[in-house]
C-alpha cells in the first residue's frame, strides 16, 4: 500500500519523532509493516544507512519493513521517467535529482501501485530544484506526507 521516502524516515527516527514524546510510534509503524502495508527500496535503505545517526538506523532496523526488489518493469519505469525528465528539465537538475533515491521511488511506487509517503514540500519543480511529489502525478503516483499516513493509519498522538 505504501512505499515510504528516505526524508520521512529520517525526520521519524533523527529529527522530529523522539521516543520519549511518541512512545508507542515505532511499535505503530512495526504492526503496519507487518501487515504488509509498508515498504523501502533498497535504495532507500542505502541512504538511511548513510544519512540517520546510528541508533536512528538501529531503530529503524527494528521495524522490519520489506524492501521491495526491482524488476524489468520497474527498470522499463524508470527508464521513462529518466527520458521524461531529461526532455523536460536542464541536465544538472535531472542529474542530481536522479543520484538519490527519488526517480527508483516514483519507478517502484508506479509498477507496484504503491502510495508514495514523502515530507518533499514541493508541489511543482522550480528552475533549481526538482520535487517528487509532481513527478509522482506525472507518473500516477498519489504521494502524501508522513502525518497524512499516520491519518490514514489511524496513528494518534
């Protein structure tokens, strides 16, 4: 049902979500992961691994979250999205928008029918900064934030 972004994660486990404020938080997102319900790519879990402090990993490792492989359809998405973006936008936006996460998560979150969970404010690409969440309507991709999940979820704090 949802495929979640690596800055959701990190404002949920390095930024806004401390333990001691939502005790019950990460159990919640435990219990949807388990349902089957919540996803990373590996990508994803790459950046994690690079950019949350150590024990922010480590609790994120502790949700169990499925990370959903890549396949030729997903590759073929991708590939789409790249030719998309290289026709529309200047190639020093399209490159440094690609070398992260986000055009494997629009690709995933397409071929899989997978809501996208993303704190990217950015509702249209600017001359400086491409965004997911117009790449993701471009793509069919419903994308919403992290407490729009929660609302969704039934998650209150």
């Amino acid at each position: 049902m949802y495929l979640i972004d690596t800055n959701a994660l990190i404002d949920l486990f390095d930024r806004f979500y401390c333990a001691d404020v939502f005790p019950t938080l990460a159990a919640d997102i435990a219990a949807v992961a388990a349902q089957q319900k919540l996803f990373v790519i590996t990508e994803v879990d790459e950046e994690l691994q690079t950019n949350l402090s150590e024990s922010g990993y480590a609790e994120f490792e502790t949700l169990n979250i499925s990370c959903l492989n890549g396949n030729q359809a997903v590759q073929q998405k991708h590939g789409e999205i790249m030719a998309h973006l290289s026709a529309n936008h200047r190639e020093k936006l399209v490159r440094n928008f690609s070398a992260g996460a986000d055009t494997a998560l629009v690709a995933h979150a397409a071929v899989h029918q997978k809501i996208l969970i993303t704190d990217e404010r950015g509702q249209i690409h600017t001359n400086t900064k491409l965004f997911i969440p117009p790449l993701a309507r471009r793509f069919g991709v419903v994308s919403i934030d992290i407490v729009e999940f929660f609302r969704r979820e039934g998650l209150r704090y």
